[in-house]
C-alpha cells in the first residue's frame, strides 16, 4: 500500500464523517442490542435498539473502530431510525457486495456508504466497515429472540 493509496482511502469525507458520529447516547430501555468486533484489528461497534412496529424507533452505538468503521457507523447512524429489518439486511448485502464483488452503491438511504467505495481494494478493512450493519443485525435477533420466548 502506497502513501497515496492511503490518502486517498482516508479522504476528507470520510475523516468528517468520523468525527460526527450520531446518536451516541445509551438508551435507556433497550429491545435488542449486541456487540460485534473485527478480530483482525480489534474495531468493536455496540448497538442498542428500541423498536416500534416492527421498525428501528430508537438507536444507540458506541463504536470503537478505525475511520473508515466509524465513517461507516456514522452514515448508519445518520439513517438507521425509521428502518425495518429487510431495508438493514438489505443495506448490509449491498455494503458486503460493493467492497467484495464491485457490486453498486448500497441504495437510498444508505447510499452515504458510497464514500467507503476506495476501501474494496483493502480487504483487511472490509470487516471493520461492516460493524455497524452486522452489529444492527445482531441486535434485531435479540429483539426477536425475546419476542418469540
């Protein structure tokens, strides 16, 4: 990896997005929520979620990943209320496919993930991009977990 080829992965967008992370306050009731961390860097994304008729009413996170995982986590953030489960699944096939297989820019509203396109070519990143997503996912098994017991 060269010098430029860094500069170019941590562009200005993304460094802002990193730095203007949303909803970071814990909830104070939580329906489902889960921890998931990338073993290959240690970038660790917690997620607390309320939900109302069957969509994302109220959202925490708490992310500890590198800019690219956090510029992630903030365009998640930023619209992940209002959500149901198909539109968070369909978000995270879309983000996997974009970094993996060249696939397109996940589509409205997470069409802000476009800015994390550079980092297909840096495998070693993909997990930590996908924390925010996967972490969601998690805490919505949770919540149906505790609804059918």
């Amino acid at each position: 990896m060269s010098d430029s080829d860094l500069i170019k992965l941590y562009s200005g967008r993304i460094l802002a997005l990193a730095a203007d992370m949303p909803l970071t306050e814990p909830l104070d009731h939580a329906d489902g929520s889960a921890r998931k961390r990338s073993p290959l860097c240690g970038s660790t994304v917690s997620v607390q979620l309320r939900m109302e008729n069957d969509r994302i009413a109220a959202y925490s996170q708490d992310v500890k990943a590198c800019a690219l995982g956090q510029a992630a986590a903030s365009v998640v953030g930023s619209n992940i209320i209002g959500r149901n489960r198909a539109e968070v699944e369909q978000a995270r096939d879309e983000l996997k496919a974009m970094l993996k297989s060249a696939g397109p820019v996940p589509a409205p509203p997470f069409e802000g993930l476009a800015v994390l396109e550079p980092a297909k070519d840096f495998k070693n990143r993909h997990a930590s991009i996908m924390l925010a997503l996967d972490a969601t996912i998690e805490a919505l098994d949770a919540v149906e977990k505790t609804v059918c017991a």
